[in-house]
C-alpha cells in the first residue's frame, strides 16, 4: 500500500482498512518477533510484559511514510498502547450502549 493510498484511508477515516491488510500484519508479525514479544516500554523500565500490539512511534495518522519502517515500530503491550491511544480506547466506550432501566409501572 502506498503513502497515497494510506493518506486516502486517513482522510476516509477507514485506517482499518490498513491494519487489515496482509502487508500489516506480516509486519507486525516480525515486528513482534524482533522484539521477542517483549513490550518495549516496559523493558525501558526494566520490567516485563508480554506485547501484543506493534506501535507506530511517530503516528500513523501524521506519517503515513513510515508506515512500514522498522525503525518506527514497536512491540508495546495492550496496557501502554491504551496509555499512548487514550483517544481509541474513549471512542470504544463511547460506541458500548448504556443500560438504561426504565421502570415500567
């Protein structure tokens, strides 16, 4: 997939469409195993955990050109993914339906 076409999907608001495809997740897949399933953020501090996720460094959505450049790719864990995305993990909450109880009587 080309800077164009990732720009186009930015623009789209359809960047799924990018992590869907084969390309992204071969590359995470490496990613992942360069880094030894390691969270990288965690290992900085000495600690462990075990990742999940590949981290765009510079964000996807400002460096399209980066996309696959392994320099600017990291093995994070779910939790610090959602500490460096804050803004995706209130955009799931906000999609979850809210129970609303209405009292029938």
């Amino acid at each position: 997939m080309t800077t164009e076409e990732i720009r186009l999907l930015i623009a789209n608001g359809r960047i799924d469409k990018f992590y869907n495809r084969g390309a992204w997740r071969r590359k995470s897949k490496q990613i992942l195993k360069r880094d030894n399933n390691e969270c990288q953020i965690h290992k900085r501090r000495g600690k462990y955990a075990r990742a999940r996720n590949v981290h765009h460094i510079k964000e996807l959505k400002d460096f399209p050109e980066f996309a696959y450049d392994d320099e600017n790719l990291e093995a994070v864990c779910i939790q610090c993914h959602n500490k460096l995305h804050p803004e995706k993990l209130e955009r799931l909450m906000k999609k979850e339906k809210k129970f609303i109880n209405e009292e029938r009587w």
